[in-house]
C-alpha cells in the first residue's frame, strides 16, 4: 500500500490561517503589526529564492517588512552594523541573516550579535541553549515545521523511535533536542546519523520516524526503511532543469520506491520548505507578543 503523502503545503496553509487571525487581533486590540527585517549578502541563488519567499509572505500576512539585500563583497563590520541598528529599532521584531554567508564573513560572530529576543531564526547560541534545556521561546524554523507536520498529521511522537540523518546546527542537531524533550508533541528516542556513523542503515531500520537532511539524493532507499515508518525528507537537491526552464527539485529519499514501504512521506517540493517559512512567521508574531508582554499562542 501506498504511504499517506504529508503535505507541508496544506498545514502552511492551515497554519497561515491561525496567524492571519492571531495579527488581526493584535492590530485590533492591541494595534500592534508585527515586523520582519530579512537580510540577504550576495546573490546565491536559493537564497534569493527563500529571501524573496520570506518577504512576500510576511506581506501577505500584513507583517511589517524590511528588506536589505548586501553586496557579495560585504564586509563583517557592514553586517554588524545594520544588525546594531535593527535591533535598536523598535519597528522590527524579528531579523533574519539568510545563511549560508559569503566566505570573509564570520557567521558565528554575525549570529551571535542578533538580540535573542529578535532572533526568529532560533539561532542564537542564547536560544539553542534555552532549546536544549527545554526552556525555548524561538525554535529553529525547520526543525520546528518538522514538528508541527509530525503533530498534525497524527504521527504519535511520545515514545517512538526516531532517527534523523544530518547533524547541522540548523537542522539535525535543534530536531533532535526538540523530539527528545520530556514534553507535548516530543519524549521520543532519538538518534543522530552522520558521516561518522558506521552503518547508518543499522539506524534507520528501526526508526518510527525518519528524518532526513543529509544534502543528497537518493540518501535513503526503500531497503533502509521501517515498512510503515513516517519519513520526513528535507533534501534540497536541484538536478537540472524542466523543458520550461525552472529548477527541477529531489529531496535527498528515494520518494518513488520509498513511498510503497513507508506510512507517511513528505513529497519534496510541497513538504517541509512550505513549512520553514510559515514558522518563521509564527516566530516574528511571537517575538512581537512577547516584546509587547502578550501571551503567545501555545503551539506545541
Ligand atoms: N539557510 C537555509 N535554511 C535557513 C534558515 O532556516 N534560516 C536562514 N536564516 N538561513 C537558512
């Protein structure tokens, strides 16, 4: 039988609606309009996908946008003080540093200079550390999509064995310390493959729950999947073009054969990339709660 197929595109949208709602009542009650400033340096061209997604759905929503789009050729003390004057300015909530960050630019130094409390991205070290104890105010974006498909697409958490393939520090490794928390919609087993790990079949065999961003198409075929496991695939790999000329999308699991062995698959496009930018929209109507002393809306 045929996995059911998670798609991130209907809970975005689901999700899209509850924040809709939510910035009507703060503009409303509160007058408050939450506000995004994203910031691109070059013009790696995914990047300038995903900028231009984040900033024409924070539109969309009636969030308040700036956008900064820098020279390849940026220098760190440039960044640094743009960062300094967003997070001085009481318009923005939320500031976004698209990653990755041209080569002479530090990107430890660059994240760590953000105002945790305006750090949407989850990414400051102030923030993964609150994650990690499970005090969190701002989770990683995608790891936190990962979480809410899981939750409303009723793939029981509590309990399950789950394996993530990939250790970055934007997804793997904040996944991993949001599923293992003793906590709603987490309190599951949880383990970390990488390209140190010896038989990472070993792993993923036993795995409930698979999730995979190893950067790699076909990463992980039929034979290394649970019969009934719910496989998340957060791959990104453009291989070539269509005859119309656009970019032509694989996640990193073999989808075709791994959709017959699997309970629950997230397609690629229209999985978890939907989801990353809706989350980091949720984020920024947290952060603008949260710095008004409102109570945010509980999501896990
Ligand atoms: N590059 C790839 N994913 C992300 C993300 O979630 N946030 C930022 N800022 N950059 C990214």
């Amino acid at each position: 039988m045929s996995a059911k197929i998670i798609s991130g595109t209907k809970i975005a949208k689901q999700i899209r609606a509850e924040l809709v709602k939510e910035l009507i009542e703060l503009k409303e009650k509160h007058n408050i309009v939450p506000g995004l400033a994203t910031v691109l340096v070059g013009a790696n061209p995914a990047s300038l996908v995903y900028v231009g997604a984040k900033e024409r759905i924070s539109k969309e929503l009636g969030i308040y946008s700036e956008r900064y789009d820098l020279p390849e050729e940026t220098v760190e003390e440039e960044l640094l003080t743009l960062i300094d004057k967003l997070n001085s300015d009481p318009k923005i909530n939320g500031i976004l540093i698209q990653l990755p960050l041209p080569k002479q630019i530090n990107g430890t130094k660059i994240l760590n200079a953000i105002n945790p409390e305006k750090d949407v991205d989850g990414f400051h070290p102030v923030n993964l550390g609150k994650l990690m104890i499970g005090e969190a105010d701002y989770l990683p974006c995608t790891p936190y999509g990962i979480q809410q498909l899981l939750i409303r697409s009723g793939v029981k958490i509590e309990g399950a064995e789950v394996a993530i393939v990939g250790r970055s520090n934007i997804v793997g490794k904040p996944m991993a310390n949001i599923l293992l928390q003793k906590a709603e919609g987490a309190n599951a087993t949880v383990t970390v493959c990488h390209t140190g790990t010896r038989d990472i079949s070993s792993h993923t065999r036993r795995a409930d729950i698979l999730i995979v961003a190893a950067g790699k198409p076909k990463a992980i075929t039929a034979d290394m999947v649970k019969s009934g496991a719910a496989v998340i695939d957060v791959g990104v790999n453009r291989i070539g073009k269509t005859p119309e000329g656009k970019s032509m999308l694989v996640g990193d699991v073999d989808f075709e054969a791994v959709k017959e062995k699997a309970g629950a698959i997230t397609p690629v496009p229209g999985g978890v990339g939907p989801m990353t930018i809706i989350m980091l929209m949720t984020n920024t109507v947290k952060a603008a709660k949260l710095s008004s002393k409102l109570t945010p809306t509980k999501r896990i």
